[in-house]
C-alpha cells in the first residue's frame, strides 16, 4: 500500500500542497480530481520522483521511502504515464520500453536485440496491444503510443518487490472515445497486477474508471469519496467549492446571427486531409466543427488560419476570394486564432501581457512609426479590465498568469485587433471550470458583437452548448449539417451517429 | 521593459533579481580588481584605451545580439568586417565619403544573403553564416592576392577622421559605438524589429500565430548582423590605416562572448543591446586589464575562457532551460 502523509510543498509564497494525505490500496484504482491550480500536478510530480516534498512522509507497506528521483520511484514501485507522452518517436518500441533498463540485455557489452524485442513482446501482451515492438514509436497512434506507456510502466513488476501503482496524468485527453474505453478495459484487467493514480478533468470518465475518489482544492483535500457514492456533479460542487450553474453554456444569451455572410468556403478542399467542405458563416454565428481525429476538422481550422493553403475550392472573406498563404495574410483580413496549445501558439510566456496583447496588431500601440509605451499600457489596461485578467499590472509576464487569464489575454489580442473572423481551436483545453465559464461568456459576449466565430472542441456537448451550427465531418468529409438554436439543440447521439 | 523586470521581482527569489545586473557587478569588480593591482589602470587615458577596444568589439557584436536573441548565431561577423576593411579600402579612392555608406549596405547584402538561405532554404544559422564567412573572406583574398591595402596611400585620408577625436578628446571611435548603442537600444524599445525580436525569440511559434512575419523579421536580423559587423571592419580599418582579408579573424569568439558575457542567452529570447554593451565592456577590461597587470600574452587565453564560463554560469538561469545543446 501506498501512503501519503500530510505532503506539503511550497514554491516562494504559493503553498501547492497543504498537508496532504491519501493512501493507494492493493489492486484499486483512485481518481484524482480538482480545478486547475489544486495541486494535482505538483503531487503526481512528488509521487514521480521529479520533485521533492517540503514536508510529510511517502510510505510504502508502512517503510518510509524518499523518491529521490524518477529512477528511484521505479525502483519503489512507482510508475508515471505522461499526459504529453514520453516516448522518444525515433527509437523502436522495445527500445522504448526499456530504455534506461538495458542493462538485462546486455551482452559482452552489447544490447541482444533479438532477446529485447521478445522481452517488449511479453510486456505488451499484458496491455494487449498487437504490435511489432521492432517498429519506431513514431509510427503508432496516439492511443497505441499510450499503450505502450502503460506497458512499459508494467515492464517495472519484474525488477521491484514493491507494489506497483501507475500514475495516469490526463490520459484521455488526448483520446478518442473507443481508445478512451479500451484503455479502462485495459485498466480494470492489470488491476490484478497494480494499483493506479489517475488523473483527470473528466469526471464522468474517474467515476466509470475508479474505485476511490479524492478531491483536491487550493493545495489540500477536500474530500474523499467512495466512486459508487457519488455523481458527477457532487464532485464538481466539492471542486469548485460551489454548484454549477444551470445554464451552463450560457444558451439563454444565445441571439440569432445576422444576415450578412463574412466567411465562406465552396468546396473547400486540401489534399490528403478534407475535401469539398462548404459553409456560409453569418456575423454573430458560431459555427461548430465536430470529428473525430483524422476527420480533417483539425485541418480545416488551420487552413482557415493560413497554416495549410487549401489545395482547391475556394474561400470568401468579406466576399473576397482569397487563398491564404501565411497566418500574416489571414491576421491582415481580420481572422483571429486562438490555439489548443495556449502556451507555445497561443501566448509569447516570457513577455509582457501588454506585449502579447498588442502582437498581432502592434501599430496600434504605435504613433508616427514607433511604439508608444503609454498607448500600448492603456490598451493593455483596457482589455485586462473589460476581460477581469487577474494580474498586478500590464507589464507582468503571461507566464505568470493562470491557464484561464492565459487564455483571456489571447482572446483580447483579437478583440484588441477588432478581428471579426475568430477561429477558436479548443479554446478551453485545459481549464479549470471556472475559467471555462468565462470563455463561454466571452463567446456569447463576442458573438452578440457581430463576430463570426469556428468553433472546434474537446466535448461535443460544449460544441453544442455554444454553437449555432454544427458540421459534422468523418474521414475528411462533411457527413451532416446540424441547427442548434437555443432550447432547441440537437442530440449528441445524434451527432455521434454521422462521426463514426 | 523597467517594468516587466520590476514585476519578475515579486515572483522570483534573490537570485533571481539580481541576475540581470550581474554582469554590471561583475565589471565593477573587475575595474576595482585590475586597478587594486595595478592602481595607474583606472586613469582616463587608459580608460579610454579599454572604452575604444570595447567600442569596436561592441559594435561588431550589436547585431549579432539580435540574431542571438532570436535564437540564431552569425559566425561571420569577424569575415564580415574583414571584407568589409577591404572593400572600403579599394572604394575610398573611386567614391569618396560614399564609399562608407557603400560598406555598410555591402555588409547589409551579405547579411540578408545568409539570412535568406537560413530561413527560407531552411539551412542552421550556424552554417549559413559559416558559409557566408567562408565566402566573403575568400573574396577578401581574392581582391588584393590577400595583401593588405594601406588607407595612408592618396586619397583615402577620408577616413582618417575615424581614427581622431571630435570633442573633448573623445576618440571618435567611441562616439560612433555610443550612437549604434543608443540607436540599437531605442530600436529595441520602440520599433517592430525590436519587439518582434524579442517575441520571436521567446516563442516562435506563438509568434506565428499571431501574425508576425517570422520570416522577414529574422532575415532582417542577420542584414543588421551584417551591417554592423560592416561598420565594424571600417572602424577598424581607419584605426589601423589598413584594410587586410584577415583584420577581424581574432574577433569572432570576443564578440560573441560580449553578447553572452552581457547576459543574453544562446538559446534566444532572453537579452538586450544595453546587455552587449556591458559585455562588450567586460570582455575588453578583461583583455587589457590582463596585460596591465602582466599576465603572460599566452596565459590570457586560458584566464579569458575561464571568466567567460564564470559569467555565463552567473548571469543565465539555467534552470528554465531543460535541455541544454
């Protein structure tokens, strides 16, 4: 067994972790939930062995241990899956499961590549995964990568005595909704073999996969709860220390989109990706774009942005046929981008916020040709007021904001550039609920100014929550066209039965 | 930018705060150390000895701090600048004062050259620029049969006011560097290049997405790189009343120690003119200060390798670098 006590950990004057206690027991699977900020990363980093407590005790069977390192918690048992995942593309997937444990292998100084690759076979065979382990990892899918993660988290039970518990960071965020079900499948059957830490912001998916629950809220836990207790929305309230509002997507504030059409495509085509893809996006009108993964929705929203030029059909902008090349050329005809990767696309971190606020429109801030330090702050301050951005000043860098003030400082580079054209590519990856929230009112708050808004999302109940219209699109092709007006949505079984 | 450092201040530890100014501690001690040794060294003829080198190395390496910034190097500032005390050489007798202008956009040309084929043919800075180094010092030996052309001959006393000082004795070489600083910094703060260097530097791909001509800013970069180290090789040249294929070939490493000495990062994002400055300082106080106190000519070397590991060990966090290459 598993035990934490009383774990704290502070970074200068920010308590991450207050006294934290929670025990992991033979064969059991324990969900982990919290807001963004709650301390769940910081703990599953300690668990790891990537960082060191300030105070409190790791114990294992009752012996206090210190993970030093990751290499020491492996050695005690402890195993981490990697939200971004860890496995090196260009290295097969025997090498990859063990990599750093060669040493078995190893023969008159060499690796016995033959005896390696039977070893990865085994390992495998216990995920279930069918492939050949000679392969590079780079060419498997993100699902089969994650499985071989998890194998070579298992490939630990045969060097340590100690119980083995794995860690799963956010293992489904990246997943699709059959990957998601096979890796639980997956799960229930090594539960013989180890217990499991996971991690999530999807709280229906830690109540179906746990047997144990704990919450945890501004470094400490708040409570801990049997899964076959609680609902969903009971461990949201102890989350968020409140209830969720009713009207959650906000769909009393949704108006009808006007007449006029900013944006549109006619048999909107890249090769090898989407093909004949044709819309009309109305000023006001949130458009939503549902798929799979490799349903070309992904594509779609970057040849809206300039990243991938459509290879045919064609593209009116203000009724302008127009291809773009570049993002410059789609920022100069007034579409803004907000990116799934809010801190490498989304935001310059080690720069000011007024600095990203004006980035992509910098002559705003600019008078007779040079940058106007005041101008550039008022507006900065303008948009940190008008979007509740919780910082000290303007000039603090974005690294230091949360993931939500991240996003809304992307979001008013775009309204500060008076984009009428956004492109929201999950634009709430990532956060917490709260923050959530407050993207939605800005949607609402941006669609009932007159933008024109492509939506694409990590749920399709968020997709219908805020959207006017849906596309829906499968292997590369629109297979449906949904209304969603307020009271009137459409059912996601709907949706569902035109994506798969 | 006052600001932004000012706002780090409240999140990061002690460490932190100072980092930035620890180049400027550090030539203090050194100026303090070299004079307690040796106590005729901080007078100001020999200040303004140390001010001059510092002045030329600067200037050399006021471009290539923006090519660093953004994550680049240029490695051919030194054949640049060797090329470009040829050109001015040859160009003197034929054109007169235009043949400065003409230097420097030579210098320019060739920096936008490298620049394109780094960019745009997705070739690593580091050989690109090697590269360009490599040509344009090939065609410094090929002007002349790599002689050295004298500026005393006929007609090139043009550039003998480079050499001389305007006011109050100040050798003009130094009044030069001073106005490439205040035009680098004031470039920095108030223009697009300036910003967009910064913002390329510390993310790329961010700054894609927000529209930013990548691109065009980071060509631009290596054509300032190039007109600087230009500017550089003529300077250089009127001081030494000559122009030589191999005038600049010791100053590669100091000029790119004085952009990391002054505490701007190899890895881009993180530095500023005003930084190169200090650097260049540093680097030149190191330099002289040695033979000022007698350090042996060849012992130089290995006292200079090690300070420029000690400053960069002081100066840049480490820490928010994962992995180092």
């Amino acid at each position: 067994m598993l035990e934490l006590d009383k774990i704290s950990k502070s970074f200068g004057a920010v308590r991450a972790l207050r006294d934290v206690s929670l025990e992991v027991r033979p064969h059991e699977v324990v969900g982990l939930i919290g807001e963004n900020g709650a301390g769940k990363s910081t703990l599953m980093r300690i668990l790891s062995g990537s960082m060191r407590p300030d105070a409190g005790a790791i114990l294992i069977d009752g012996r206090q241990v210190v993970l030093r390192d990751p290499k020491r918690a492996n050695e005690y048992g402890i195993a981490m899956v990697f939200q971004e995942q860890s496995l090196l593309l260009n290295m097969s997937v025997a090498e990859n499961i063990f990599l750093a444990q060669e040493k078995p292998f190893m023969r008159l100084g060499a690796i016995d590549r033959r005896r390696m690759i039977e070893a990865a076979r085994a390992c495998l065979a216990k995920v279930g995964l069918d492939v050949d382990p000679a392969m590079k990892a780079g060419e498997l899918d993100f699902a089969a990568r994650q499985m071989v993660e998890l194998a070579k988290a298992l490939a630990l039970e045969d060097r340590t005595d100690a119980p083995l518990t794995i860690l799963f960071d956010e293992p489904t965020s990246i997943l699709e909704a059959k990957d998601v079900a096979m890796l639980f499948e997956r799960m229930r059957a090594l539960k013989s073999r180890a217990s499991f830490i996971f991690v999530s912001h999807r709280l229906e998916e830690v109540l179906e996969i746990s047997d144990r629950v704990y919450v945890m809220k501004d470094g400490e836990v708040v409570a801990e709860r049997l899964a076959a207790g609680v609902s969903a929305p009971d461990l949201h309230a102890m989350m968020v220390g409140r209830e969720v509002k009713g009207e959650y997507y906000r769909e009393a504030r949704q108006s009808p989109p006007r007449a006029d059409v900013v944006l549109e495509a006619r048999g909107l085509s890249v090769a090898g990706a989407f093909r004949d893809v044709s819309f009309a996006l109305r000023r006001g009108e949130v458009l939503g774009v549902a798929g799979v993964i490799g349903s070309g929705r992904e594509e779609l929203t970057r040849t809206l942005f300039g990243f991938l030029p459509q290879t045919s059909g064609t593209l009116l902008i203000d009724g302008r046929e127009t291809v773009l090349k570049t993002p410059t050329q789609a920022v100069a005809a007034g579409i803004g981008y907000i990116p799934r990767e809010r801190r490498i696309e989304g935001l310059v971190t080690d720069i000011s916020i007024a600095a990203n606020v004006t980035l992509a429109r910098l002559d705003l801030a600019m008078r007779h040709g040079f940058i106007d330090h005041k101008r550039e702050k008022s507006i900065a301050e303008y948009w940190i007021n008008r979007l509740r951005i919780k910082t000290p000043s303007a000039a603090q860098l974005c690294r230091n904001l949360s993931g939500g003030n991240q996003q809304k400082v992307v979001l008013a580079r775009w309204m500060a550039a008076r984009s009428h054209i956004l492109i929201l590519d999950h634009p709430t990856r990532g956060l917490d609920v709260g923050a959530k929230e407050e993207v939605y009112d800005l949607i609402r708050d941006l669609s009932a100014a007159g933008a024109a808004i492509v939506l694409t999302s990590d749920t399709l109940e968020e997709t219908i929550g805020l959207c006017h219209t849906i596309l829906v699109m499968r292997d590369g092709a629109v297979t449906a066209r949904f209304d969603a007006p307020a009271r009137a949505k459409p059912k996601q079984v709907a949706l569902l039965e035109h994506m798969v | 930018m006052a600001g932004a450092a000012a706002q780090q201040v409240s999140f990061g530890g002690l460490a932190d705060r100072l980092r930035p100014y620890t180049p400027l501690f550090l030539l203090v001690f050194l100026i303090a150390g070299v004079n307690a040794a040796e106590p005729g060294f901080a007078t100001l003829t020999t200040l303004s000895v140390v001010l001059s080198d510092a002045s030329i190395l600067f200037i050399l390496a006021a471009g290539l701090t923006f090519v660093i910034m953004l994550g680049g190097i240029d490695l051919s500032v030194q054949a640049a600048a060797s090329f470009a005390s040829m050109i001015v050489a040859e160009l003197l007798p034929r054109v007169d004062y235009a043949a400065f202008p003409a230097t420097v956009l030579v210098g320019l040309a060739f920096g936008l050259a490298s620049g394109f084929v780094h960019v745009k043919l997705r070739i690593p800075s580091f050989i690109a620029t090697l590269a360009a180094a490599g040509v344009m010092t090939g065609l410094s030996l090929l002007m002349e049969d790599g002689r050295t052309v004298s500026l005393l001959d006929q007609g090139r006393e043009e550039s003998a006011w480079i050499a001389g000082a305007w006011l109050f004795g100040v050798p003009n070489v130094i009044v030069i560097a001073a106005l490439v600083g205040a035009g680098g910094m004031l470039a920095q703060r108030y223009t697009r290049f300036g910003r967009y260097s910064a913002a390329i530097g510390a993310g790329e791909p961010a700054a894609i997405a927000a529209g930013i001509p990548v691109d065009r800013y980071k060509i631009l970069a290596f054509g300032v790189s190039g007109a600087f180290a230009a500017l550089a090789g003529v300077v250089l040249a009127a001081r030494l009343s000559s122009g030589s294929p191999d005038l600049a070939s010791q100053l590669l490493l100091p000029a790119i120690a004085a952009v990391i000495v002054g505490g701007t990062a190899i890895t881009g994002g993180v530095g500023s003119i005003g930084r190169t400055v200090v650097g260049a300082l540093i680097v030149s106080i190191v330099r002289i200060g040695m033979t000022f106190v007698g350090v042996d000519i060849f012992a130089q070397q290995i006292v200079f390798g090690a300070a420029l590991i000690f400053a960069v060990f002081v100066t840049i966090d480490r820490s928010k670098i994962g992995v180092l290459k």
